[in-house]
C-alpha cells in the first residue's frame, strides 16, 4: 500500500514566471470558432493566442495515459481528475499550495530511497487542438532566461523537454536541478509529468518513471472550462483520515485541507 504525506507545492515556481495571463476567453469553443477568421482581420492577441494551440501529437496512447472512458479495468485510487495505480516501490505524495491550501498535484516517489520522483497535474484543454507545443515553449524560455538548458527530445510520448533549472546554492553559486517534462494531449485534456531525481538523468531510472505515467487515468469531467485551467484533484474519505492523522502526529494538524477547491491556472512567460 502506498503511503501518503504533504510537501509543498514549488514546482511550478522553478519553471513558471511571475506575469499571469487570463485565458478566460479561451473557452473549448474559442479554438474552432478562431479558424474562421481571416488573416486580415487576426490582432497581435488572438495571433499570440494561436500559436499555444497546435495539432496534438500523433501519439499511441493506447497503452496510457488514458482517458477514463477508455481505461482498462484496474484497481486505482480516485483523486477526482486523477486515478492512480502506484505499485510497491512507489509512495504517493500531495502537492499543496500553501497559500490556498489547494491540492495542486501529485507526486510519485519512485524507488529505494526515493532515488526518483513524478509530479503529476492535469489542466483542461481545447476539443481540437493540442497545448502541449505552447507549454514547453514558454517552459524553455523561463529557464533559458534564467540561465539555464532546455532541449526538445523525442521519446516515448511526443516530444519531451529535457532542462537544467538553475537556482542559487547556500554560498551564493549558481547549481542546476535536471528536470524532464513530459506533456500529453489528450481529449480535452492535457498531463504534465515532470522527472526529476535519477528519472531526470538516467534513462533506466526514467523507464521506471514512465511506467508509472501510462498506469494514470484522466477524469476530465464535462463541465466547460477555460484552456489551462488546473482541473480538481480530491482526496478519498479514507486517505484524507490517513492524511490528518499522520499531521496530527507531526504536529501539522491543518483543518484547512477538506473539500479541495479548483486550482489555479498554468502561468504564462513572455
């Protein structure tokens, strides 16, 4: 049985700038209903708006991620938008932000020691139209501007964003954090699974990791939402017992973490 705990959710900071970007308008009709303006009539916004919306990737996903409609029979934990199978080796851990007390994502702590980790986070997408291309583009502009790698590599799900994200050591050096950021489209829906650890540099260590992202469900859910817009993750009755009671015991008690609210929506860097 894998076991659960709380870290922060500071992820995203590492690779997401600080100017946000209301996509409101870009509901899942907007995509389709762009294509029939001319070129004469497109500003600089829709054209900017655009360019994060591409054809999605012609990937096989019938050996997962899946979407629930599709997938297999299995035994999974339900987090609401996420269904998970974590194995033996893998513990499961909850990204929150602080702030809100919002349920952001999941992490997977993969191996002896937790040599490997998986975060995991889903966001809402368009019906026709891909976001994955927009994502890492603006992912590989944040960390090069910040000094850092990023290289677009082929792999087993699409093209897969292999960087160096650079931060400031205790004596003020410059060190950098190795990350692989693997996005996937799906229908109305988008998953982004980020290595780091050993995934992040060792190709064996990541195949593990890997195995791991095709067991994940996605429930998109039908209600109309705005591209990038983070879909609800909820903890089961009796993991969220399981989750107070370890607090209680570390002194953490947090009555804040109940009925979980929608999350925030995916940051854009310019």
């Amino acid at each position: 049985m894998a076991m659960f705990r709380r870290k922060k959710d500071d992820a995203a900071s590492q690779v997401e700038g600080d100017e946000k970007v209301d996509l409101s308008e870009d509901t899942d009709e907007t995509a389709t209903e762009s294509a029939d303006v001319t070129s004469e009539e497109i500003t600089p916004e829709e054209r900017r708006r655009r360019s994060r919306l591409r054809p999605r990737e012609d990937v096989d996903l019938s050996n997962g991620p899946f979407d629930v409609d599709d997938a297999p029979e299995g035994d999974r934990i339900d987090f609401g938008a996420l269904l998970l199978a974590p194995g033996e080796d893998v513990e499961l851990r909850l990204d929150v932000d602080e702030s809100t007390q919002v349920l952001t994502g999941m992490t997977a702590v993969i191996g002896e020691g937790g040599a490997s980790a998986v975060q995991l986070q889903v966001f809402a997408a368009p019906k026709t139209s891909g976001i994955w291309y927009g994502i890492r583009r603006e992912i590989a502009e944040s960390i090069l501007a910040g000094g850092g790698t990023a290289d677009e590599v082929d792999g087993d799900l699409g093209t897969e964003l292999h960087v160096r994200m650079p931060s400031q050591g205790p004596d003020g050096r410059t060190t950098f954090s190795p990350a692989r950021f693997i996005g996937v489209d799906g229908p109305r829906w988008f998953l982004r699974a980020v290595l780091s650890g050993h995934a992040a540099l060792d190709d064996d260590a990541a195949k593990r990791a890997m195995e791991f992202v095709r067991t994940v469900v996605v429930r998109r859910g039908g209600e109309a939402r705005a591209p990038r817009e983070l879909l609800e993750l909820t903890l089961p009755p009796e993991l969220l017992a399981q989750v107070r009671e370890q607090e209680q015991s570390a002194g953490e008690s947090d009555p804040a973490v109940g009925p979980l609210e929608r999350g925030p929506e995916i940051t854009e860097t310019r």
